[in-house]
C-alpha cells in the first residue's frame, strides 16, 4: 500500500483515550543512506502564528489506517519551538519543495511530494514525485484538473504517467548551515559514477550557494574533473564563491594549463592569494605559465608531461611511465632528453609495449619530432597538430629545452571558444 505526503497529513491523529490532536505536520526519516528508509518519528504541531511541535516516536503509533493512533495520552506530549537535530531529516524540511539530484537521469529536480510505502504498520520512503501531477496534488487541485482532463482525453498521458522517482536513485542538497557544505546522504559513488560534464551540466542548475556546497562535499579528484568541464564564466563564479582553503586545494590538484588559464582570468589580487596558498613548487610552474601570453604556445602548454634519459631502455621507461602516469597530462608520448633537458625525440606509448624491453629507447624513438616554439601562436600549433596528427606537441624554447607540451583538448577548445564566439558576436 502506498500513501503520499500530502495525503498522510490530511489523516487526523489520536491519542489512546480517543482524544483528537490534529494533523501530521512533517516525518522524522531513520538515515537517508538507505535505499528506502523508515519513518521514525511523527510530528505534530499546534499554534498559528507561533508553532510548536510534539515529536511521537513511530514505535508509539499504534494504527495507520484511516487515522493516525498513538499509544500514550495526548498530555504526555511535550511541545518544543523545535522537532528535529541533526543527523535527523525531516521529509517536509528537508526533501519537499527541494532540489535533488536524479544520480540515475543526471540531472537536478525538485520534489513536488513523497511517496511512502506502507508496510505492516512501517512507513518507508519509496519515491519522490516530481511529475506534474505531484504539483497539482500538493495544491489539492487534482480532483478538479483530473476530471477536467477525463472529460478532454480519457487516455491523456497526465493520467497515467506518475513522475516517480526511487529514492535509491535520489540524492538531496540540503546545506549545512555552519559548514557551508552539502549534506550527501547517499553513498558518493552515485554521483561519482555521474561523467563529469553531466555534473558540471547539473551544478549549472543550482544556484551559486549550493553550488559551493556541493563541490566541497565531493572528493577532490571530482571537483577537479568537474571545474575543467565548465566555461571560464561559470568558473569564475564557483572560484568566488569558495573558500580560501578550497580553492588552494582545488589549483593545487588541477592540471597546471587549466589552473594557469582560471588564475589569468581572475583579478590580480584574488589571483596573488591563491597562488600564496599553494605550494612552492606548483605555484613557481603556474608563475611560469602566467608569464606567457594566453594564446601563445607558452600560455596553452601544461608542464606535466613524461621525459626519459637518452640512455634508458625500454623495459626501464615503461618502469617509470608506470610511476608518473598518474601526475603526467597524457602518456601518449614521452619525450627524450638530453642531460641539459633538451629535445631529442619522441616514442609513444604503443611503440614502448611492442618493442624488446631491453633495447634502447634512443633506438625506436622518432628523432626531432615536430615542436612549437614557447612563443608561436595558438594557430601555428593548432596547424601543426593537424598537419602531423598529434594528439600532443612538445613546447620548447631557443635553446630547444623543453619547456611543456600542448594537447590536442587544449588547442580545440581554444579553437571552439573563438570559432563560437565569432558566430555569436562575442569576440
């Protein structure tokens, strides 16, 4: 048996003697974490103007059928300004009228009412309404509206397709009012299993405070992949919207072009703090990414990338790509060296795995492999990039050192930000 929300409030409830208290006001919920949890507390209210409310623990109600009954005598209850503490949830104050995310259609909705399972005398939370119909019911208008629309088209979609939502698949962003973060009640794996431009897609749709909130409850290797999936605007935003100790956090992890791109759109100020607060060493190589032009060479390369020694053999390089593959921007490439850091060759990663492991890398390796200079411009390497095909092009300087590299993700994004810019009037 199911029993919505805005049905079980309407039910009256009584206490052992017979004696009438009222209406449910709101639902106290065991922890969200649960596929469908249990309804642990009914809560009554009474005043107007200033409220007060008596929680019931749900082991005292006694029948749920056409009226709540409680076990214990309606003088027993003690009222309080307040129902619920954290780690509590209340399912009018937390879940109804409130954004959630849809982890299973990856995307953000809000509850027009909650559907409750009924099992013996348990209530569980089964779904959550988002549909049409749920908002006409929380008005109490569907009487009226369903028998106009029987009367236009008995077979209308309206009547037959409930905007359901499992819980399982729910998860709710409520703010923690101190921490400024968002409270997850379901396991992150739900949303981690989310690509990251359906999240970014989803944060658009909240506003910039829960935005916040959300990106700090995430792991950091998510709210990285998520801030590089937005547009610089939106980035700006979230940036300003974040505290000091998070945002340190986030450059430190992003891949250096990224960070360096976010920092030279910042306001010099805000940008100086940041690069304050993070580490010597990642904030020296964006220091040096910032020195370029943006859309030069030296301002799209990143300086993450896989050399190897002029002498190493093959066995001793798939070693150490293994080591840094997780560091390094791509392990497409990896570019030999000489002792003063200078450009020799390239070999890719699929020439490495076919190759005897203990020849020399300087054997198989494409000797002076196309590069661009740290000062050419954006369209000199997008050129170069197709003209060889290059998922990667090394950067170097007058001395051929190597400076960095430029992916092919770079030079398209920066190649799609103009193009479209131009077609909408913005550049």
């Amino acid at each position: 048996m199911f029993l919505f929300f805005t049905e079980a409030i309407k039910k009256g409830v009584v206490d052992k003697t017979g004696r009438w208290l009222g209406h449910p006001y709101d639902f106290l919920v065991e922890p969200l974490g649960e596929a469908y949890p249990k309804i642990s507390a009914l809560v009554i209210s009474k005043g107007f103007f200033t409220k007060r409310y008596a929680v019931v623990p749900w082991t005292n109600i006694q029948r749920t059928n056409e009226q709540f009954h409680i076990k214990v005598s309606g003088d027993t209850l003690e009222y309080k300004e307040s129902y619920y503490e954290e780690p509590e949830s209340a399912v009018r104050k937390h879940v109804l009228d409130q954004q959630v995310v849809d982890t299973f259609n990856r995307k953000v909705v809000r509850v027009n009412d909650v559907h409750f399972l009924k099992v013996d005398n348990d209530l569980r939370v089964a779904h959550v309404d988002i549909g049409l119909r749920g908002m006409v019911r929380r008005l109490g208008w569907q009487p009226f509206i369903d028998s106009i629309v029987k009367f236009l088209n008995p077979h209308a979609v309206y009547l037959t397709k409930e905007g359901f939502l499992a819980w399982k698949f729910v998860q709710p962003l409520s703010v923690h009012p101190d921490k400024g973060t968002i409270q997850l009640n379901v396991s992150q794996a739900q949303l981690k299993s989310i690509p990251p431009p359906d999240l970014s897609e989803m944060l658009m749709e909240l506003d910039l405070y829960q935005r916040a909130a959300l990106m700090k409850s995430l792991d950091i290797g998510t709210r990285v992949e998520i801030i590089t999936e937005m547009d610089m605007k939106h980035q700006r935003e979230l940036i300003g919207a974040l505290d000091a100790k998070t945002n340190a956090t986030l450059f430190e992890s992003m891949p250096s072009d990224e960070a360096a791109d976010l920092l030279g759109e910042l306001p010099r100020r805000d940008a100086d703090r940041i690069l304050s607060q993070i580490g010597t060493k990642k904030s020296k190589k964006l220091s040096q990414l910032l020195s370029h032009k943006s859309k030069s060479a030296g301002g799209l390369m990143t300086t993450e990338f896989i050399t190897l020694n002029n002498d190493i053999t093959v066995g001793g390089a798939i070693e150490h790509i293994k080591k840094l593959q997780t560091t390094a921007e791509t392990i497409y490439y990896a570019y030999i060296v000489d002792a003063e850091n200078k450009l020799e060759g390239s070999v890719t990663f699929k020439h490495l795995l076919v190759e005897p492991l203990e020849k020399k890398v300087a054997d198989i390796m494409q000797t002076k492999p196309p590069s661009v200079h740290v000062d050419d411009s954006a369209k000199e390497v997008a050129y170069l990039i197709d003209k060889y095909n290059l998922l990667a092009v090394p950067v170097i300087d007058h001395e051929r050192v190597i400076q960095g590299i430029i992916t092919i993700d770079d030079v398209l994004s920066l190649v799609i930000a103009e193009t479209w810019g131009k077609k909408t009037g913005l550049l």
